[in-house]
C-alpha cells in the first residue's frame, strides 16, 4: 500500500498486442479526466515506480497505453495485475476519491436473504472496493461491484445485491 502522496485509479488488466501495449482498467468516477495523463507509478515490492506514457486511448473505463522502454509483450507481461496510481498533485482537481464512502451507512438487500445489514465501513484494496457490514453478530465482507451489485437506491439509501450462494453461511459458520 502506497502512502497519501499517490491516488489509485486502477491496475494493469493485460497486455494487448505484441508491441508491449498495456490495458488499464481505470477505477476512477469520471475516466476522461485521465486523456491526458503523461505518466503513472505501478506499485512494484510496495514501492512507487514511475512510467512516463509514450501513446494513450481511453475507452469507457479502460486505457490503451504505452510506456517508455516497454516496446515488447515479454517486456509488458510483467506488469499485469500491477496497482496503479498517479500522484496527487496530477490528480485531476474535481476527483473525488472518497466517493465510495458516501454508500457507509446504506443498507444492503440481497436478492436470496432479503434485508442484510448496514454498510459500516469500505476498504478499498488496489482491484476492488469491500464493503464491511454486521450480519447476525457477525463482521461480512464483499466486493462492491458490477458482478453483485444489482442497483443502488441513493433517494433511500440502500444497496441491492446479489451475493453468491454460501457467501454469508462462510462468515456465519465461524
């Protein structure tokens, strides 16, 4: 985990091509404030590194780039699943990157189990958002994302999901 001089906006998905393309899966509110982004850090044995772009595409929430040095797939395989960041200071001024939390204290309604629990916390790991919430005396956890978030109801504050079958049972078992 990087200090609060970096900002995530995503991770490396995968190589495209054979000249060292890279595909980042951008995890950020608005991805246009990033068409004009010059360089990135990858987070590498927990450390910063910085790669200057040499060539970039967005499309919807994902970026085609290149990097400098990097003009080989056998160059670029090594960097999949790599966090990304930038640093806070080119971090585009109207981001808001606490605008996850604004779902703690939502409450959940899964499709199977009907009313859950209140969002208590979120953690935000470098590939996804986990949402924390007490279920029959017992801390849950699970991904906020398109696979099991059905809709979010901000007018009341609630959150539908689907979870998979025996996600709850494996917190309730212990």
């Amino acid at each position: 985990m990087l200090n609060n001089d970096y900002f995530s906006i995503g991770y490396i998905s995968k190589t495209r091509g054979l000249k060292g393309e890279l595909q980042l899966y951008l995890e950020v509110e608005n991805p246009q404030d990033y068409k004009n982004m010059e360089s990135l850090f990858l987070e590498i044995n927990q450390k910063p590194v910085p790669f200057f772009i040499t060539k970039l595409l967005i499309q919807k929430n994902i970026v085609y780039f290149y990097i400098e040095d990097v003009d080989h797939i056998d160059k670029a395989k090594p960097l999949v699943g790599k966090a990304a960041y930038v640093h806070q200071k080119n971090k585009p001024a109207n981001t808001n990157e606490d605008s996850h939390k604004v779902l703690i204290g939502y409450t959940v309604h899964d499709e199977q189990l009907g009313e859950l629990g209140i969002i208590n916390a979120i953690q935000e790991l470098p590939s996804q958002l986990i949402a924390n919430m007490m279920y029959q005396n017992k801390e849950v956890l699970f991904p906020l994302n398109e696979q099991f978030v059905t809709s979010i109801d901000k007018k009341n504050k609630t959150i539908h999901v689907n979870l998979p079958d025996g996600l709850i049972d494996l917190y309730l078992s212990n």
